[in-house]
C-alpha cells in the first residue's frame, strides 16, 4: 500500500508540471513525459467517448490534479506523444540526462520531507538526505580488517584473533618475509604486540559476536577489537599521544568548545606525564591566533586551572600536516610558532619554495580538472604549502573521493605532498602527515613504539594513513568514539602508574629489610 501511495504522489508532481508546460517540457525526462502523456490519452479518450470503465479512472491521488488542470484535445496530446517517440537514441538519451539534472532529486536530498501524512513515518525516513548520503564503505576500507572479515567465513571469531595474534607476532619479527606479509601485501609494520584475543573476549563480553548465529562481525566491530587492543598496548610506554583536529576531537569544520569532554582527558593526559599534540591538516600560516580560535575552549581551560607551565609545555600543535609547529606560552597560555629551525628535519629544509610552488599549481589544476569533469561547482583556496576546493553546490563523499584520488594519483612533483578528501572538501598540502610525526618525535625524543596517533581518515584518501609509517593508531569514526578510547587509556595509565608505585614502594621496602 506505501508503495502504491508513493508513486501515485510521484504522479501527481509529475502530471501537474507536465500540464503546465506540456508543449515545451523539458524540465522531466522523456519516459515521465510519455508516461504522463499516455495516461492523459486514455483518459481524455475514455472522457470524450464517455466510456465508463471501473478500471480505468484516475485513482483518487490523481483525480483533484487532472480534473484541475487544463486538459489538452487528443489531436495536440498524440502530436506531443509522436514529437516524443520520434527522439532519436542520442536525443533521448541528452534529455534524460538533462532531466535527471533537473529532477528534484537535491531538493528532496536536501529538503526531507515534512509531511508525514501520505509515507508514515517509515516511509518518510526514506527521502531524508542522510540515507542516500551515508553509504559509509568507502569510508570503511582497510586491507588487514577486510582481510580479518573474510576469515569468519571460515573461522570463528576467537580463531580469527587467536590466528591473527600470532601472525602480527611473526609479523613483527620479519616484516618482509612473514605469512601475513603474504596474505595481505599492503601491511605496514607494528609497533607494538596487540594481544588481540583478551581484547576480543573484552569486547565480545558486551556485544556477544561469538554467540551471534547468523551475524558475523561487521567492519566497525572489527575496529573496535583491534582498537581495543592497540590501547592495552600501547598504555605501557605511551610517552607522546597525537590527534587529528577535524573529524576526531570536533565535527568535520567545528572548533573546541568550552564543554568538549576531550578538554579534560586532555589535560589528564598531560597531567599523567605524556606528550599531547593536534596533528592536522589545517594551516595557517603566520597566524597564531587562527590556530588559538579553532582550540579556544582548551587554551581557556589551561588558564583557568592556572595550569603550571611543566605541564602546558607538553602540549604542541602540527598544523599543515608538517608545516607549522606552535607550542603553549608559559604565562598567558596562547599559540606561538616554534622557529623552523628548532624542529624542522633536514629533508623540509631542502624543500625549495619553486618546487612547492610548482607542485602546488599542478595540483590545482587536478582539481579543477576534476571539479569540471564532475560537474561540481567549487571556490578554490590557496595557501602559501596547500591548495583545496571547496564544494559550493551540494555534493556526495564519492565525488569528492573520486577528485581526491585523480590527484594522488596524477601529480607529479619534487616534493612529497598529501591529496586527500576532507569530507566536506578536497586538499592538496605540501608533505603529509608522517613526515610531521616523524619532525614531532625527533623534536621530543620519542620513539615509534611510545606513540600513538588518533584519527578519522585511514582509508587510501585519508589524510591520516600516512601516520601509520611512524607509530601505532587508533581509528576512530567520530568525536565520541575518541572520548571513549581515550578514557579506556586513562584507565590502562591509571593502573600502570599505580602498579609502578606499587612496584616502587615494594623495592624500597626491600632495601630496608636489606
Ligand atoms: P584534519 O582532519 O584535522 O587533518 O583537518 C582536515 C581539514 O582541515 C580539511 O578537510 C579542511 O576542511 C581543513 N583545512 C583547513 N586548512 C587546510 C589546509 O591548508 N590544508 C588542508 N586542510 C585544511
Ligand atoms: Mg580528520
């Protein structure tokens, strides 16, 4: 019956706008026009023949629209259907595809529908934008946990992780030759063992894949389980933790609230001894306070707990992917650039600005070019080390993947740079996010195995991928996956540093004894 209800209000749209402008329509495409016209035909055929047939008769949906409307005579409604079916294939296939350009498919992905009287509403739900919006697959795509997936149709869960356990272990000892090597060509390395059954079995407490019949672990599940275990891990010697901005700490183009739960396990993270930076893609050069006006709420916070300066010092911020390191003032607690040459590796500083320059233009040009061949309009923003556009039309993720990649994959260039899609965008910067992890730890004396990187972005057009070179990572899906792994950490410190106390006291007490 919904189905029925909702393609006879498809017709009702569809007859009153044809009606209007039946001669010159070209506003819907050529088989809702000839269907249209059709209708018409038989039912001004059956009027003027004052054939009454049950059957026949507009139903009650379209009854009001075409007793409404002016009714063309049969001679000008077989013209137009004639006129219709003398379109050649290229023609019909032109006024389809600018029919469909025109069709209010936008506006009912971008207007859901408020009337819930004819869909229910179930159905309503259907026409919102975020249906056709969140596809989420390709937002979801990562060698290992595919490959992880694939194992279920064959292995239970706890064999997948008992096996998979054991193959990062080997992994770790020959990166080169070991099986998973083999089986998944793309895997980069591991930093640290990820015990990967207790971290199943923590998970599997509350969302009970192993007694789940018929629904294996999906992507995100497989996430988690891995996430899981890489905090347990990476809890023990954890020195430096970073975040990407956007997507992970705040919504995609948002900034730090005053009430963002993160400000306090921030600050608890600094509290606890270990280093915290924002590695992101934005970046603004020369201007300190752009960067201060996106983490307002946090630096407020470090003021208004008169945070000493041991503990505000080990906070940083990576703007540009590599570009910009600003660090915490001791007394007012604002954003100052730390001078290039305090930090930069000597790879940056080989960069020559033509080469930048150069590679910045041909980026440019890849995305317009891509803009154009998709239709999308955009305004482009240049900077100083990036280039992105920005959609003004409305857009899907797809597009914008689908432009990201055409970048990474066609500029050449005599500097290393990072095409990515943002989500809402699509930007080019110069070096990428690996190169400013690897600037950050050598700045602070940290090693791979003592850090870990959160993101949002680990897919090939991502621009937190490239961490995975330099450290261990968390891949989060949105800000409040972040608090939720963050605290599961702060707990794993808070245990680690009682068990040290513990084991400190113990040793003291011994050496008494002694
Ligand atoms: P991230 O997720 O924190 O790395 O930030 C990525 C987002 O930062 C992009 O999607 C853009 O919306 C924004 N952004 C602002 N300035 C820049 C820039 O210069 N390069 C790249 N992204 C930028
Ligand atoms: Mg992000």
């Amino acid at each position: 019956m919904q189905a029925l209800g909702s393609k006879n209000v498809t017709m009702q749209a569809l007859g009153s706008k044809n009606v209007k402008a039946h001669s010159t329509a070209r506003g819907s495409s050529y088989r809702q026009r000839l269907q249209y016209h059709r209708q018409l035909v038989t039912t001004s055929a059956q009027q003027e023949e004052g054939v009454q047939q049950q059957g026949a008769q507009p139903s009650p949906d379209m009854a009001p629209v075409i007793a409404a409307s002016p009714r063309p005579s049969i001679p000008q409604l077989q013209e137009a259907v004639a006129e219709y079916l003398s379109l050649s294939e290229e023609e019909i296939e032109a006024d389809m595809a600018s029919a469909a350009k025109t069709a209010s498919l936008w506006e009912l992905l971008n207007n859901p529908e408020q009337d819930n009287t004819i869909f229910g509403n179930r159905a309503r739900s259907a026409t919102d934008a975020n249906v056709l919006r969140r596809k989420g697959h390709l937002k979801e795509q990562d060698f290992l946990i595919d490959f992880m997936r694939r194992m279920h149709e064959t292995h239970s869960c706890l064999e997948v992780m008992t096996k998979m356990e054991k193959w990062v272990n080997e992994h770790r000892k020959d990166p080169l030759r070991s099986r998973l090597k083999r089986l998944v060509p793309q895997l980069g390395q591991f930093f640290t063992p990820l015990h990967l059954v207790d971290a199943f079995l923590e998970y599997d407490e509350v969302f009970k894949l192993s007694r789940r019949k018929f629904i294996p672990p999906n992507f995100a599940e497989l996430r988690h389980v891995v996430n899981i275990a890489q905090i347990h891990a990476s809890a023990k010697n954890l020195r430096l933790i970073t975040f990407d901005a956007d997507g992970t700490l705040y919504a995609d183009g948002c900034h730090f609230e005053q009430d963002n739960a993160m400000i306090a396990h921030i600050i608890n993270l600094l509290q606890c001894d270990i280093h915290v930076a924002i590695v992101t893609a934005a970046g603004y050069p020369g201007e300190a306070q752009k960067f201060e006006g996106r983490l307002a709420g946090l630096l407020n916070t470090f003021r208004k707990l008169h945070l000493p300066p041991s503990v505000t010092d080990r906070f940083h911020v990576m703007g540009g992917e590599c570009n910009y390191l600003l660090r915490v003032t001791p007394e007012d607690k604002r954003l100052e650039f730390v001078p290039d040459e305090e930090w930069k590796t000597e790879e940056m500083c080989r960069w020559h600005e033509d080469d930048i320059q150069y590679m910045l233009d041909g980026a440019e040009m890849l995305l317009m070019k891509g803009a154009k061949r998709l239709e999308l309009e955009v305004s482009v923003m240049r900077k100083p080390r990036s280039v992105g556009i920005i959609p003004i039309s409305p857009t899907i993720y797809e597009v914008l993947e689908d432009i990201a990649l055409s970048a990474q994959t066609q500029l050449v260039a005599n500097v290393p740079f990072c095409a990515f899609n943002g989500g809402n965008d699509v930007f080019v910067d110069c070096g990428n996010k690996s190169l400013g992890l690897q600037a950050l730890m050598t700045f602070l004396g940290i090693q791979p195995h003592e850090t870990l990187h959160v993101g949002d972005r680990f897919t090939l057009s991502g621009n937190d991928s490239a961490t995975r070179d330099m450290c261990s990572v968390l891949w989060v899906a949105d800000p409040n996956e972040t608090g939720f792994f963050v605290r599961l950490l702060l707990k794993d410190i808070a245990r680690r540093d009682l068990e040290a106390q513990h084991e400190q006291t113990m040793r003291r007490k011994l050496l008494l004894d002694v």
